[in-house]
C-alpha cells in the first residue's frame, strides 16, 4: 500500500516535477550548440532550457508554438531543434502594425531569422498581436503552446483580454496538447496590481486564468525558482538582471540576487 502511494501521489497532487527517466540528446545537443549567441547561452544558469522544456514533454516532432519570442532567446534551441521532423511557430507581433514599437520588435526578430538560414530557415511566422489579432494557429493544430515571461506584458490590456489569449492557446491545441507558462512570480501575501507594473505576477492568479478557459494544471516545477528574489526592488523585475535598471545602486546587491524567482506551469487542454 505505501509503495502504491508513493508512485501516485505526484500525479494526484499534480504539483511535484518528477525528472524524465530518459535523456532527450537532441534537445541537448540544441542547447550546447555553438551557434547560439554567448549573451544567451550565459543565462542558462537562471533559464535552464533543457530542464524547463523536458518538464514541459517537448519531443522532436511536435508542432510548437512560441508566443511573443522577443529578440528568439528560445528561438536559437526551438527552431533547429523542431527543424527535420516537427515545425517551430513564432507568434509575433505584426511587421505593419499600427504601433511603432511593435514594428520594431517584429523587425528584430525577423533579423534574427535572417542572420542564420541553415538553422532558423523552417521556422514559421505568424502574427499574434494582442487584442486584435489572437489566431496564430490553425484550431486543434498545435501540440504544444510555451510562453516565457510575457504574462505580466499581456496583463496591461486587463483581464478580459487576458482570458482570451489563454482561450487562443486553448483553440490552437490539440486534445492533451500542453500550454506551458514561465512567469516572474509575486509572493502570495503581497498585493498585485491590475496591470502587473512591478512584472511580477501571483500564480494563483495564472492557475485560476487558465483553468477559466478549460485547462487542467497538469504540474509545476520550481526548476526556475529563486528564494534569493524578495520581489520588491525599486524599479520591479528589472532592478535584477539582465536589465539592471537602477544602474549602480545597489548593483552588486542585484547580481548576487540573480535573475528573478519564476513559476514554471504545465496546462493540459483535456
């Protein structure tokens, strides 16, 4: 009897991440690449890809797609990794959107595929744009739907537009497809405002979001945590690095905290 709950507990409690009992090398061999930027490949420490992505159940020939991939930190390990035998999607923001900076961004990460073909040439492109533009991929198409550290961004078009990008994830999914969610995380007892200004979000909040819509929290992981993070700097997530936006105050203080203490969530669309 104990034996039996041992082994079932973590899947009834759907909280405790259990490594993976086998080594992806493919996945292992993107990360280690060489072709990936210094900047990048010098923040694993804090990111841990391949943990956070084997968590998640990534697998080769998924078809996956990524939300909002800034400058493609995760592109430069997605794109080659999904490249022979599944299909990496970048939802991104509109190249002829009505807002400049957004023009921009989509500008930079279209650069970014540019600059190494032979690594990021499968790679396709679609416009996620929020709140008018939510449909990234075709309903019931996806196998996997990530997002790293964008909640807070998306809070400021408040909650109704909130639920709908949950609900976009939801549609792009196929039944048992994984939504999978890395956010700065606020302390429980501390009190969040509307927009997410300090970039730090609760996770009962995430949990409660996606679950909204029809999700079912399958896991969290601590794999990105960090008890060091207080989550009350002058200036929010971006006092920590890599920003470092307080400049010399306090700076040495900043990079002996790290970067910022983060929830890591797996959503399953049943």
């Amino acid at each position: 009897m104990r034996k039996w709950l041992l082994a079932v507990l973590p899947f009834v409690a759907g909280l405790v991440f259990s490594a993976p009992a086998y080594a992806d090398t493919a996945l292992k061999a993107a990360v280690n690449s060489d072709q990936r930027l210094e900047k990048n490949t010098a923040r694993d420490a804090w990111r841990n890809p391949y943990e956070t992505l084997m968590f998640f159940g990534i697998q080769p020939n998924m078809t996956v797609v990524e939300l909002t991939p800034g400058g493609g930190w995760y592109t430069e390990i997605l794109a080659p990794y999904l490249r022979d035998k599944g299909q990496y999607i970048a939802g991104v923001y509109n190249p002829e959107s009505s807002r400049a900076n957004y023009r921009r961004y989509a500008a930079v990460f279209q650069e970014k595929l540019a600059s190494k073909p032979a690594l990021f040439d499968r790679a396709k492109v679609t416009v996620f744009e929020p709140p008018e533009q939510l449909q990234y991929a075709k309903p019931g198409s996806a196998d996997m739907v990530l997002t790293f550290r964008n909640l807070h961004n998306w809070m400021s078009y408040g909650e109704p537009v909130m639920r709908d990008i949950f609900r976009s994830a939801y549609t792009a999914l196929k039944p048992g497809g994984v939504f999978g969610v890395v956010e700065h995380r606020l302390p429980e007892d501390r009190e969040q405002d509307a927009t997410a200004s300090s970039g730090y979000m609760h996770e009962s909040y995430v949990i409660k979001m996606a679950e909204s819509v029809g999700f079912r929290l399958a896991e969290k992981s601590e794999v990105n945590a960090n008890p060091k993070d207080t989550a009350d700097h002058p200036g929010g997530v971006w006092a920590l690095p890599p920003s470092l936006r307080n400049k010399e105050a306090n700076r040495d203080k900043y990079l002996a905290i790290g970067e910022s203490d983060r929830m890591t969530l797996k959503f399953v669309k049943p």
